[in-house]
C-alpha cells in the first residue's frame, strides 16, 4: 500500500490524506485501514465521516436501532442521507456537502458507499457501504466473491516493453493498453513493470466472466474490480483476450478514473476517441527460443533429460508464460498420478494440447499419433515432405526478427499445398507433419466456416487464422478448392462476392505468421495468384508398384487372423490392383470384417472380393477375372509375378 500511496503522491512528494477522524467508532486496526485507504482514494475529512456513518449499522446492531429512532421508526434501520449529513456536522441543504455523495464523487465512483433506494427523494435515501468493504475496514483480507473466481497467477517475464511500461507508470500514466498477440507475454509485461516498481497486483482474466453480460453487467463487474484492487492496495492487471471490454466506454470511464494503476492486456486497437485522457499503448513481445526455456526450468524445477528430441519439440511451442506454468503443474500432476517419472513425451502432450485450445470451436483439433514413417509415397514426394519439416523446425530462427521473409507485410508463416488424387496420403501427411513438429492439427471446419450472408466468411476466416497463426498448430484446409478456387468473370452478384472471398484470402494468407497446409484434388482449379503465394507444393502421385507393395504390407500387418490355406499374395496385388493409400486400405478392412462375418481368418480370397468392389465404387474396370495363381502366399514373392 505504501509503495502504491508514494507512486501516486502528488508533485510536491505528499501523499493526499486527510484529516483525522473525530468520531473513534472504528478500533485502532480499522481505523488504519480507513486512512490508508482515503488516502488511496483521495477522500476528504467529510467522505470518511459518511463512510463510517454508513457503515455503522453493519458494525453495531444499536447504531441500526439508533438510527431507526432517530428517524422516527422502530426498527433497525439505515442512516439516510439527511441523517448521515447532519452527525456529520453538515445540513443537508448544503451543495458542498451534497456533492460529496454525488455520482462522480469518491466514495460512490470507486463503489465503497451507494444508495439503498434510488427512488426515494436524494435526503431520504439509505446509505450502503458494500459487505465486502465493511469486511476489509475490520481487517479481513477475503477476496470479493465476484473477483475471486478470475484472479490468476501471471509469471514474471522481464522485457524492453516492460520497462518501457515501468517509466510510464512512474511518470504517472494512470492506465495503459498492451496489445498481445496469442502466445505473447502481454500480463507478465504488466506484472513484470508492476514488480519493478515494488507494486504488488491483482490479476483478472475476463475469460473466466459469466458470458453474455451487457454493457451494465460488464461495467459492474469493472467497478468491483476496480475497487477490489484499490481495498488491496494493489495495481490491476485485466486480461481481455476475448474484447469483452473493446468499445465499452462505462467500463472504460471506471478504469480511467481508478485510484490505482490499470493495466488493460487484449489483442484489439484501441481508439484514442474511447478516452478523455492518453493512454500508453505498447505492443507485447512473442517469447523468443531461450526466454521459454527459462520459464520452463523455473516451471518444471528442471529439464527433462529422457528424450532431447521431444524436448526441442516443446521449446519449438510458442507459448505463454501463463500457459506454460499451466502445462508444467499439469505435466506434474501427470507424472504423481502415474507413478512414474516426469518425461518430455509427457510435457509435450500437455503444452501441445493448451497451444490449441482456443480453436476448438472452428476446428477439429486432434493431438496427431502419425509421424513421416507412417506416410508411405513416393520417393520424391517423401523427400519434399522433409523438406517442409525442416522449414518449419528452422522458421524461428531465421525469419523472426529477420526480413528473409520480404519487407512490408509479407507474413513470416509457412504455406504448404498438398495436391493429388483422392486417397494418396494427403490428410495423413498432414498429421504426420503436426506430428514431427510436436504440434496440435486443427481441421478447419468449412461449415462454421461458409456463410451465406456477405461478408461472414471473411470475417469468420480472419478470427480463426488471426488466432491460429500464433498458436501450436498446423492448421490445416482440407478440400480447400472450396475456399481458394480459381477467380471467374463476373457475370453476375453471387460470381462478384464469390471473388471477394477469393480476393480477401489471397491478402490474407500473404501476412500469415503460422503453419498451415491446405489439401486438394483440384490443384488446376487453385487460383494461380494464391498458388505464387505458396512456399510448398507437395504432389502425391498415384503410387508406383513398389510403394503398393508397402501400402499392402503396412495395412496387412495389422490384420492378425490370415488364411494359411489361402495367404494373400502382396506381389500379384501390387502387380495388379492399382489402388492409391486409401483404396488399399479400405480393401484390407472390407476382408477382414467379410472374414470376420464368417468366422475364420482372412484369406486371399476376401481380399480379391474386396478389390473388385473398391473397383466397383470407383466405377471402373477390375483388372483381373479369377483367383491369382498359388504361390508361397503371406509376404514372399510369387512365382511368375514380378515387377
């Protein structure tokens, strides 16, 4: 409380306080904290003497009887205004005196005193002094129960923005703006520039607010926010990633007039029109490789040494300070339940799965179990999917900070287009990627995605890749010939908005900071302008008979109950059934459950049956009439069917 009464203390170096109290109706203790808090607020020898008045009936059952008999009632009542002018040694029709409990006036704009019954006339209105206050004036350090359920803990994350954030509050800015991108350090900038001046914080995160409150609510729960950091003597950190304060100017009005400092963290642009005095506005750094692996040690108390590579995968993760203190004390929690030693396999899981959860609503997210040696193609296609691997392990370090990606607002994400027929691997690539990158895949969702009213689906794809471009995941299109096909003439409305969308991407994906891949089997129906944009064009071919072979293999070695009678022979269909990944995969299971249906073990037989109707599905000639001749069957070669 001292540190914050000297930062706020006037140009002369005094602290305001004022004069003491005459009535001792408050103990020793009490009456500290009354002091110390007028001289907070800024109240006046008359504002405490109304506080106490006010407060009277809630310390003392006969100060409720006395009033109640001054008033002409028998019943425990409430000093009126009236009342609590007059004990305090002004009439009620003074404007001075009036003025003290005025809207704009200390003790009811900072929320310690409102009225009882706004409908009543001014001098017979009760005064109220919140249970809360009335608690902290007898020395109770209780949270209120309205903030309570968003305070969080925000680490320490020194910076140039902090200190920069430091100098304005110590030259008396009064509120200030961090802008923070997902995964930057926003709080930990205000909580580190509060700790630099010797200024303890509360922290509120609107996130955990009810949701659907309007502008009163909103302004309510600021007010009580407000005066829950001015009772502790604390500064106010509010973290607003969602916006529920953007344009609310009531809410804006209480934070701007706060005895104590205000720190605001939200991801928006604000309107110096919203304010009547300045704010200072400052831009939160993103966490950079070595400031991550700081707050992992302080978080973890040490570094997982079991498995080097999975560690660089969670120092890869552009995370918080909040979100990896989150994931070390669930990590920990982890590791006691199961007995067993805290590993990086499971400090990976947890952050993978924080780094994505604000994009659960627009897309699937799924925690990828598929790596690059699960992905059987081709050899050229294998080594461009390396390719797009290194890149994005390398992206860091060579272009943040750098202008390798180009000057102005090209972005400094990757952009990768997987294209090819149906059922050569591109869905599994994808996760293959997220899964040697250590990273979540987000499936965008194109039904909450499209809409049909103007202007929606812009507006929809800007939230989710303005949230994912920061986040830790690979976001990824599937058919995304839906959204980024080619640009026609306009012949009419529907063809001129189609193009708008197109055209709003294009700009789009040109400043994206993440990782996203985008899958089609129209790579000629891609709009040439947005195909210039892309870092990496993957082509999945139609498997040759070599990496059918493997597609055989790899599904077979999964089915445990095979035919020793009739074994499939791998060769003859690698020869012969030209299939893409997906075909040959459906083929497998087909067999296995017509075997399954008939109780025995799979044999080539079933297999042949389900390649004729994969065949069928996809309307074309099967290539063979009869039974493949016998062999030694399983995975060996066959006599006569070779390459």
């Amino acid at each position: 409380m001292q540190a914050l009464v000297e930062l706020l203390a006037d140009e002369h170096g005094q602290a305001r306080r004022p004069a003491p109290l005459d009535p001792d109706v408050l103990g020793d203790e009490a009456d500290d904290e009354l002091a110390d808090l007028a001289s907070l607020v800024g109240l006046s020898s008359l504002d405490t003497s109304l506080l106490v008045v006010a407060a009277a009936a809630d310390l003392d059952v006969r100060f409720g009887a006395l009033f109640g008999y001054l008033e002409g009632v028998p019943v425990q009542s409430r000093a009126t205004v009236a009342l609590g002018l007059e004990l305090c040694g002004h009439g009620s029709m003074s404007p001075s005196a009036r003025a003290r409990l005025g809207p704009f006036a200390p003790l009811r704009r900072q929320g310690l005193l409102r009225f009882g019954d706004d409908a009543a006339p001014f001098v017979a209105r009760h005064l109220v002094v919140p249970d809360r206050v009335v608690a902290h004036l007898l020395g109770d350090r209780s949270v209120d129960p309205v903030v309570a359920p968003l305070r969080v803990e925000v680490p320490l994350a020194g910076s140039a923005t902090a200190d920069e954030l430091a100098e304005g509050l110590r030259s008396g800015v009064r509120i200030s703006h961090v802008r923070a991108r997902p995964g930057s350090v926003g709080p930990s900038v205000a909580v580190s520039a509060f700790e630099s001046l010797g200024l303890g914080h509360l922290a509120v995160d609107l996130r955990r607010a009810p949701g659907g409150m309007d502008a009163g609510a909103i302004a309510e729960l600021t007010l009580v926010a407000v005066r829950e950091a001015t009772l502790a003597g604390a500064a106010l950190v509010v973290v607003d990633p969602d916006g529920v304060l953007v344009g609310q100017r009531p809410a804006y009005s209480l934070l701007e007039t706060s005895p104590v400092p205000v720190v605001v963290v939200d991801d928006a642009d604000w309107d110096a029109a919203w304010f009547d005095d300045a704010v200072l506005d400052v831009e939160a750094p993103v966490l950079v490789r070595g400031e991550r692996l700081d707050l992992w040690r302080a978080a973890l108390g040490k570094e997982p040494a079991d498995d080097a590579s999975t560690w660089e995968k969670v120092l890869s993760m552009r995370l918080s300070p909040q979100q990896i203190l989150a994931s070390a004390r669930c990590a920990h929690l982890r590791s006691i339940l199961s007995g067993s030693p805290l590993d990086s396999a499971t400090v990976a899981d947890v952050a993978r799965g924080h780094g994505a959860v604000r994009l659960r609503g627009a897309t699937v997210v799924t925690r990828p179990a598929a790596r690059l040696d699960d992905v059987i193609v081709l050899p050229r296609t294998r080594v461009a999917l390396e390719t797009v691997v290194s890149w994005a392990r390398r992206r860091e370090a060579l272009l943040v900070g750098s202008d390798l990606a180009g000057k102005g607002t090209k972005g400094q994400g990757i952009v990768v287009l997987f294209a090819g027929s149906p059922g050569t691997g591109k869905t599994l690539a994808a996760e293959a990627l997220a899964g040697e990158l250590g990273l979540a895949l987000c499936t965008v969702d194109l039904s909450a995605m499209i809409d049909k009213y103007v202007g929606e689906t812009e507006k929809n794809l800007e939230r989710l890749i303005s949230e994912a471009e920061n986040l830790n995941v690979v976001l990824f299109f599937d058919e995304a010939d839906a959204l980024f096909g080619s640009r026609s003439a306009v012949h009419d409305a529907r063809d001129r908005y189609a193009n708008q969308e197109v055209s709003y991407l294009l700009q789009r994906i040109e400043r994206f900071q993440g990782l996203a891949v985008l899958a089609t089997n129209l790579k000629e129906s891609m709009d040439q302008a947005f195909v210039r944009r892309l870092h990496h064009v993957v082509v999945f071919d139609d498997p040759d008979v070599p990496t059918r072979r493997r597609l055989w293999e790899a599904h077979l070695r999964s089915v445990p109950a095979q035919s020793c009678d009739d074994p499939v022979d791998v060769d003859w269909l690698a020869e012969t059934a030209e299939l893409a990944g997906g075909g040959i995969r459906n083929a497998v299971m087909a067999a296995a459950f017509a075997a399954a249906e008939a109780q025995r073990p799979m044999g080539m037989h079933d297999v042949q049956e389900a390649v004729r109707a994969e065949y069928a599905k996809l309307g074309r000639l099967v290539p063979f009439s009869g039974h493949p001749p016998a062999g030694d069957g399983g995975f060996g070669r066959v006599d006569g069917a070779g390459e």
